[in-house]
C-alpha cells in the first residue's frame, strides 16, 4: 500500500496598483509585509501596473482588496488576517489577530 500526499495549495497574491498616482512604493512594502508573514505559506507575491486609481490585492483569482471597493488602502493587520482566513484559518497571527 503506498502512501498518497495531497499537495499543499499554492498561493499567489497580486497587487496592482495605479502608476499615475504613484502607488508602486505603498505595493512593495505591502508585497514584503506579506512575504514576511507569510513566509511558508506564499509562493510568490507580484507587483504591477493597473489602472487608474487602483490598488487591489488578489490571492490566486480571489480579489481580497479593492481600493475604490474598501474605500481606501488596507490596514495591513486586516489585509493579513483576510490572507490568513482563506490560506490557514488555524494560525495565529499575533500581534495582528489582538484588536
């Protein structure tokens, strides 16, 4: 009898973010706070350019954030813990999971 593995799912997020308003900046250090969290759980986190005004965060096809939608940028204790509940709802955040 072998032993089967199920292959852990693989993650992505995109951030695109309006280059006219200057956002690139705001997407990096958004992508490193994510990459630092997420450190095991990403395999990858992409930068680019959108349109007007925009600064959306997809994991894999799942918008999570949406600027115009949100009504402004993600406190990023909330863009986590939006990432967490899809990626690993049992793991604790720390300091981001305290209100």
């Amino acid at each position: 009898m072998t032993e089967q593995h199920q292959a852990s799912p693989t993650w992505t997020v995109r951030i695109r973010y309006c280059t006219g308003c200057r956002w690139m900046m705001r997407a990096a250090w958004t992508a490193q706070e994510l990459l630092t969290t997420f450190e095991n759980e990403l395999e990858e986190v992409a930068l680019g350019p959108g349109r007007k005004g925009q600064f959306d965060v997809w994991l894999n096809d799942a918008l999570v954030w949406s600027r115009k939608r949100e009504g402004g940028f993600p406190e990023l204790k909330v863009l986590k813990q939006r990432l967490r509940d899809v990626m690993n709802p049992e793991r604790d955040l720390g300091h981001s999971d305290t209100p």
